[in-house]
RNA sequence: GGGGGAUUAGCUCAGUUGGUUCAGAGCGCCUGCCUUACAAGCAGGAUGUCGGCGGUUCGAAUCCGUCAUUCCCCA
C-alpha cells in the first residue's frame, strides 16, 4: 500500500470528529472521577466565528483534552449568549431591508421575528467550532434565554431587589439617541475628533459692559447652561466670586460659582456648567445645587426648552446657534481643537449623556467578597498583571445599570400601578404582581389590567453573569447533583477586554449566589491582531475566514499556528505563516509514520547504537514531559506546544530516527521497532491535545486497536526518572557529530562518503555514545590514539582532539585561524573568571557554590589553552 | 487628567530568588544540498549598546531612580 507523502487533513478530520462524536467522548456525567469543567465563553448567539474564537476555544480545547486524558471527568459546556443590543439590532436592519419599521411592530410581533432569526443563524457558530475540533459536551449546550436560564435571571433580580441591592434612580447615563437606548460605560468607545472650541461672552449681570468668556465646544447647550463655573484660586475671576451672569439668547441669569474642578489652563478658565448634558457638570450640579435644564427629546433633537432651536437636530443647532451667538456679538473666536467624543459601540452615533431612570444594582458590597477572593489568589488570574487592573476597578467599583431600552432580551420583572415614582413592585409574573401591588398600595381594587410592566429588558452581562451556576441550574435547582458536581469550574478562558463586563460580575454572582468561586483559574488571551498591528474586525475587513484556513491548513495546522506564538495576555499578531509552520509539522509527523511504517523487521542482532539512542530518547522524553507538564499548569500554553515541536522535529526525527534508521533496504530489529513505536504513541499523547486530528490518524495507523482504543481517551505519559548521566555522554557525541558535518560540509565531502575519525584524549571522555558517533557521522572507524594526527581537520570537544584526516585537501590557514580564534576566546573567558577570582570582595560575598564553579571554570580553561597552544605549535 | 503594563535578534517572544562568556527559542534571513520519510525537507551559519541616562552591588537584562517611546483601562 503506497502511503502518501504528504498528509491530507480533510478526511482525517471529519473521521474522527464524527468518531468522538459517535462514542460520546465529549459527554460528561456526573461520576466519582475528579471533575474538570469548563463554560465556553458563550458567543453571540447570531455571530460567526472569527479569529479571536479560534484563539480562546482552542486553548480551552487544548485544556480540556489533557484534562480528559489525565483521567478527569472533563465537561465542556458550550452555549450562546442572547446579545441583546447586537441581535436587536441585527434584526432591526434586517426588517428595515424588507420595509418594517420596527417602531410599526408590536413587541410580540418584533420578538417572534427575533426568535426566526435566531432559529435561522443562531448556533452557526456552534458548528464552526466543531471545525475546529472543538470537544464541547454538545447536548449541554445552553442558550441564556433557554426558559429555565431565563428563570434564574429573573429570580435574581427579585432576590437582589428584595436584598435592597436595586433601586430605581436618575442617573447619568450614555445616551444612544439613535438606538434610543441607554448604554454602560463599557458600551462607550471614545474616539478623538477634530472639533471646534467656541470662546463664547457672558455678560456680568448688574453691569453695562463687563463680561466674561468661556470656552466650549457644544454652544447648542447654552441653553441649558444654569452656572458658570472658575476655578477659586484663579485671580482672573477673582472679582466675580459670587455674582451673576447672563446667558445669552437665553437671556437667563445664573449664579457664578467656585471649584477646584476647573482647569485653569483649559480654554479660559471659566467653564459652562450644563448638569443635563455633561457628566461632570451633573456632578457639579449636585454638589451645588443647580438647576438642571433637559434640551433635548431622546432622538437628540432639541425639545422646547430649546426656545427657537426646539425641533431641530442636536449638530444642526450647533452650527446655527453658533452663528446666532456670532451675529448678536457673543461669540468671542472660533478654535481647531481636537477632544475625545463618545460613540455608541453598537450604532456608532455620538453618546448624549442623559438623564434618565434606570434600575440599578448597587455594586460595593456585592463586590467586596469577589475583589479579596482574587487578591488573596483564590482564583488566580493568568498572567497575573491583571490582578492590578481588576483591583483598580473593584475598589472603585459603580453602580450597575442593568435596564435597556430593548425589547430582545429578559424583560424587567417590575409593574408599575400608578403614576408616583415609587408606584411599582417586582415579581415573577403578573398574578403576584397583582398580590404584591395590591399590598404596597393597599388598593384591593387593583386588576391586572391596572399593572403595567415595565418596558425595559435587562443588560446582557446580567444574563451572562449567572453562566457558571444557569448551565447547571443551580438556581432554579439548588442543590442538584451536576451543580454540586460540576460547580466551581476550573479554568474560564476569554478576552481582558470583558474582566469587567464579565468576569468580574461571574465572581460577584458567584459568591452571591453559590458561596463560592466561579473558576479557579482565569486566562487573559491577547487581542488577535493582522500583521500591521491593527486588531482584527469585520468593519476593517483585515480578519481571516477561519474556516477557510482550516480549508487550507487543516484544523490541527490553524490550532498550532494560531496557539504558537500567543503568551498569556499578549496580543496576537498572526500571520497565516504560522499556520502554514503548524501544517508543515503535521507533515512532519505523518512522514515520521510513514518512515517508521515503512520497515521490514528481521531476526537481527539490536545495534549498540540504537541501543544508546533509545536510552537516550527515554531520558530525553521524560526530561521535556516534566517541562512540559511544568509549562501547562503554569498556564504557558504556547511554550508547551513549543516544547512538543521541538522535542518531535528535533529530538525525535532530526536525532533519534536517524539514530536507529536502518540503512537503504536494510531490515531493522524488533526490539528498535517496538521501542520506536511506544515512543511514537507518547509523542503523539502529547500531540493530542494541540493536534488531535493527526495524532487520532496516526495513533489507529501505527497498529491495530481494539474498538475504543483511540488517543482522545489515552492516558497522559508519566513522568519517569530521567537518566541525567545518559544526557550528558549524548551532549558530547551531538557536540562531535556536529562537528564532523562541519568537516564535510568546509570540504565538501558528501555524506555517503565515509571517513575516519581519531580522537587523542586529553581529559575526562565519555566513550558511551561511539557507536552513535559512528553511525551519524557515517565512519569507517573511530580510533584512539595518543600521538597529533598530522594532515587532518581538527576540532576539539571538552580539550579532546578530533582528527579527520582527508589526503592533503587540509588548508593549515585555516585550521590555524580557527584554532587562534578559539584560543583568544578562551584566553578571554579566563580573564575574566580569574579576575573575579582575585577579587577579594568577591570570594568574601559570593556564596561556596559559585566559587567553586568559577574555579571549575578556571582549571577547565587552563587545560583548554594549554591544548591549544600545543595544536597552534603543530601547525607551525 | 488618573491608574496599570510593556520596551531583549528583522518579526513574535523566553529569561525563576541578581551569579557559568548569559544574552536564548521559533519564524524569517544567508550558504550548501532533490543524501531513498518528508524541498511542507536536510545540513550548516549570521544577527543584539537587553529603550537612554544615573544609582545600589564584588557582580545587573534582572533591584532602585529618572527620561523616552508605546499599549491598555478609567475619566
């Protein structure tokens, strides 16, 4: 049977996916085994995969699949996350496209196209994902407003309202006047702009010609203004302490007043305080009281206390009223300036900080447990920097607005029954509404027909928060069996972007809810960048179809290319080349097989060499296992995988296969074999939680397997003692045979040529690893002698001569130089260990055990030059 | 404006508590090879003021200060 030579991924892949799926590998029931659990970040529900999922779901792959070969019960719960205001608005364009204003629909007939449209997208990211050979316990999979997540959502809210953690309150709050929704912080993105700054005179009030100027960039909102604002040190406006000014158009007088907010150097010191229409000026107007003046309706055009300008949009009143204010001789000059403008995540349109009511969850006490928890390394954070940033956060942590002017989404559990503002109660339906309205207002002639619920829907992240414990049902089922089993999850991987939209909020429900940690472990991935350093995003369009890399690369190629070169909480600069180097390993592998495969065994004698190369790989493997075990529970993903690569392409093929690699059409012992195929199947352990498509191949190719033997179930290798002597006689045959391929390559003597070796021993040798010497470097012989070999290439390994003599080819120049070379290095190694030696404070302050090495340094230095000076005098 | 990082080879990154001439890896690059597993390959090679300056120390990529550049978060 003629193997190909290189390796075809594609029916690999679906094979085996359907293989695992098949035997259920990825379910997880509750058993006596140690569970591993990990919750998939979830998705927006109507979203396509894109790079930054491959980056997080393959290292959550790549955990949990070790975690299922070192015998743990590992749960994968995948799911979709409903995405309130991305699918919302997804599904207002997509009617808008057929002619339906969404503002013609009925909240039910606008949720019933919501839900066809989520039935018709939603989840076809799920099955990207499995492309991707992603090992998610499938029939687990949830969906945040599953009605039994919906559930516990609302139960939440009731129970934190009836906890008093939620009131109802004006509030400042990001205003998208063209999603008519109220945003968080978060949702906020703030972008530099190129602005005008307008200097514009107020005139004192009681004076004839005195006047004072401010700056601003938003004379629209003059009409809002109710104080001027100076610093109170600021001997410019000393005088005006305590008087009045006009402000013009609208011809109202308001007070001037005092604080150390102000900038001095800014503009010119004196600042417009509109509290209805800036945040700041909201929180200056609290502190002194000021009158707060709305201009504007919730579309953003200005309503009538806008005077003249009502009706009229918020950027068409900035440019009129600033020729109003110029005509009528207020404006003072016009600057180019360049300020931060907040534009709505979502539609893009300029934030209008508003106020409005919300409801809000008050967050201090909430999140005081969850700030210690990951300070005092109860759950850890990986890397461990964001520990400062989330404290940051935590400890000035702010109120929650949880309500969003949506309709796709849990809609909020209040009922208003009157006009007063305190006129509603919460519950779960409307029946106890009713129970609970009649109570509060002691009106029993209240009727459903009365109550009105509210109109808001909730916050995604107050969906998203309850992830860990909704998928278990730990709310709606305290206590079940797969919560006190599955709960707290091990590790959570996802976006620092969302440590506080989400992670931070897990922690806090966490604790809340269950008494206990979400997760112990949080991994911070980077930000998946294209190769000029810009993050990847479909309005830029610099962002790889996965899918088609898979195409490309295969699905192992795009897991290793994508996880390569991606520490911890570093951004990913990716590069398809990278893939192009995963798939090229996979090859690399596959041609391994194919080799190893491809011997004819004879009863023959075991050479001594592959002797000493299994002993060799045996130590070797056992070494790079324990760095690699090492390397994953420190979260150092990509170094592991670092590690596998090179311990299969270097260690592995470059050495170990061409060790015990029988010449052309020449049989190779049993013994060899069998080794050579049990070290195969560890590589290929280690592979598999990276690779696991080529490594299933190749795992039912080496031999016959009994049905289930498959390597997703295999046992992780174990550590084994490591044979540290075997280590290092093999550092100093690697080190001559290296040097003989030098010898050929200076005098192109090809590799089929064989050749002789002397060696006159100088010092301590190792002669261990001679037959691997010989095989490797293609010997006739390897001989010791204790006399110069006159007319050869040298080189000399730990002050032992190595001589390679080929007829009279040999340039003495050259062998001079290099010999001198060396002898400098040496000479220059020895001065500096020597003078370190001599100095006194040195041997007094270093510790016994670095003296002693830089005495081992000296004596093996001094040997060294005395070897070379008596070559160099050879040669001459 | 406030807070937190980062700066090591052309690129992406390692570098434990200061201690081998410690400056490393992968990719890329250069040279030579189609050597019967693999050219998606083999063998060999080069590359750095460890961002600048100052300090602590017998000794600093590592600790401290400062400046510069840059990223992120918050306002």
């Amino acid at each position: 049977m003629e193997i190909p030579k290189t390796y075809d991924p594609r029916s690999a892949e679906e094979r085996w996916y359907s293989h695992w799926m098949t035997k259920g590998y990825f379910h997880s029931e509750p058993d006596d085994r140690e569970p591993f659990t990990v919750v998939i970040p979830p998705p927006n529900v109507t979203g396509v995969l894109h790079m930054g999922h491959m980056l997080n779901n393959t290292i959550q792959d790549v955990l949990v699949r070790k975690a299922r070969m070192e015998g743990k019960n590992a749960c994968w719960v995948p799911g979709t996350d409903h995405a309130s205001i991305a699918t919302e608005a997804k599904v207002v364009q997509k009617l808008r496209q057929e002619g339906i204003k969404k503002s013609d629909l009925s909240r039910d007939e606008f949720l019933k196209h919501a839900f066809d449209w989520k039935e018709k997208y939603g989840g076809v990211i799920l099955q990207q994902l499995k492309k991707l050979g992603a090992s998610c316990d499938w029939e687990r999979t949830a969906f945040t407003m599953d009605p039994d997540y919906s559930d516990s959502v609302i139960n939440v809210f009731i129970d934190l309202y009836n906890k008093g953690k939620i009131y109802r309150g004006v509030r400042m709050i990001n205003w998208d006047p063209e999603a008519r929704t109220a945003l968080s912080d978060e949702e906020v993105i703030y972008k530099e702009v190129n602005s005008k700054l307008f200097h514009v005179r107020y005139k004192i009030a009681g004076s004839d010609d005195q006047w004072l100027t401010i700056a601003t960039t938003r004379p629209e909102t003059i009409l809002g203004d109710s104080a001027i604002c100076v610093h109170p040190d600021d001997p410019r406006y000393k005088h005006l302490h305590g008087k009045f000014a006009i402000v013009p158009i609208a011809n109202r007088t308001v007070p001037i007043i005092t604080d150390e907010y102000v900038e001095m150097e800014f503009g010119t010191g004196c600042l417009k305080v509109t509290p209805a229409h800036d945040v700041n000026d909201y929180e200056l107007g609290k502190k002194h009281d000021l009158e707060t003046i709305d201009i504007f309706h919730d579309n953003g055009i200005v309503n009538e206390n806008g005077l003249h300008y009502a009706g009229k949009d918020r950027f068409d009143v900035r440019k009129e009223i600033a020729k109003e204010l110029d005509d009528k001789g207020y404006l003072v000059k016009v600057e180019d300036h360049i300020n931060k403008v907040g534009f709505s995540e979502r539609t893009d349109s300029v934030i209008e900080p508003r106020l409005s009511l919300q409801w809000f969850v008050s967050m201090k006490e909430l999140a005081a447990p969850a700030l210690e928890n990951v300070m005092n390394g109860n759950i850890k954070f990986h890397p461990d920097k964001y520990k400062n940033t989330y404290r940051h956060w935590m400890e000035n942590v702010k109120d929650w607005c949880v309500s969003r002017q949506l309709w796709w989404g849990h809609r909020i559990p209040a009922y208003y029954y009157g006009d007063g503002e305190f006129d509603f109660v919460v519950a779960k339906s409307a029946e106890e509404a009713l129970i609970a309205a009649k109570k509060k207002s002691g009106n029993n002639g209240l009727t459903t027909a009365d109550l009105r619920q509210d109109e808001d829907v909730f916050d995604t992240w107050f969906s998203a928060w309850l992830w860990p414990i909704s998928v278990f049902k730990g709310l709606t089922e305290p206590g079940n069996a797969e919560i006190k089993y599955y709960y707290p999850t091990n590790d959570l991987v996802t976006a620092p972007e969302i440590m506080f939209f989400w992670v931070a909020r897990m922690i806090i429900a966490g604790y809340e809810y269950m008494g206990e940690l979400p997760f112990k472990n949080v991994y911070y991935t980077g930000i998946v960048r294209d190769k000029l350093g810009r993050k990847m995003s479909k309005s830029l369009g610099n962002s790889p179809d996965p899918i088609d890399l898979i195409e490309k690369y295969g699905a192992d190629g795009v897991r290793m290319g994508i996880l390569i070169s991606s520490p911890a909480g570093n951004d990913l600069p990716f590069d398809s080349s990278q893939c192009e180097q995963g798939r090229n390993f996979t090859n690399k592998v596959w041609n391994a097989f194919r080799l190893v495969t491809g011997w004819e065994v004879r009863p023959i004698e075991q050479p001594k060499s592959s002797q000493k190369a299994i002993e060799w790989f045996e130590a070797r493997f056992n070494q790079e296992l324990a760095n690699i075990n090492e390397l994953m529970d420190k979260f150092k993903i990509s170094e592991a995988l670092m590690a596998i690569y090179k311990l299969v392409w270097d260690d592995f093929c470059a050495w170990y296969l061409e060790m015990i690699k029988p010449g052309y059409e020449q049989p190779i012992d049993q013994a060899t074999l069998d080794q050579t195929i049990v070290f195969f199947e560890q590589l290929l352990s280690l592979m598999q939680p990276f690779t696991p498509f080529v490594a299933e191949e190749i795992w039912h190719l080496l031999r016959e397997r009994k049905d289930g033997d498959d390597i997703i179930i295999a046992p992780w290798p174990k550590v084994k003692t490591v044979d540290q002597a075997v280590l290092k006689q093999f550092t100093v045959a690697e080190e001559v045979i290296i040097n003989i391929r030098n010898v050929r390559k200076k005098n192109n003597i090809a590799n089929k040529v064989r050749i002789d070796l002397f060696v006159k021993k100088n010092a301590e040798l190792d002669t261990a690893f001679d037959s691997v010497i010989v095989k490797m470097g293609n010997l006739s012989q390897m001989e010791y002698t204790t006399e110069k070999i006159g007319n050869a290439n040298s080189f000399l390994v730990n002050s032992n001569e190595f001589f390679v003599p080929f007829g009279e080819l040999v340039d003495v120049e050259a062998e001079k130089s290099k010999a001198e070379e060396e002898l400098s290095y040496v000479k220059g190694f020895l001065n500096s260990v020597q003078k370190k030696l001599q100095n006194e404070k040195f041997v007094a302050g270093a510790p016994e055990q670095v003296l002693a090495s830089e005495r081992k340094k000296e004596a093996d230095a001094l040997q060294k030059i005395a070897v070379l000076e008596e070559k160099l005098a050879g040669l001459n």
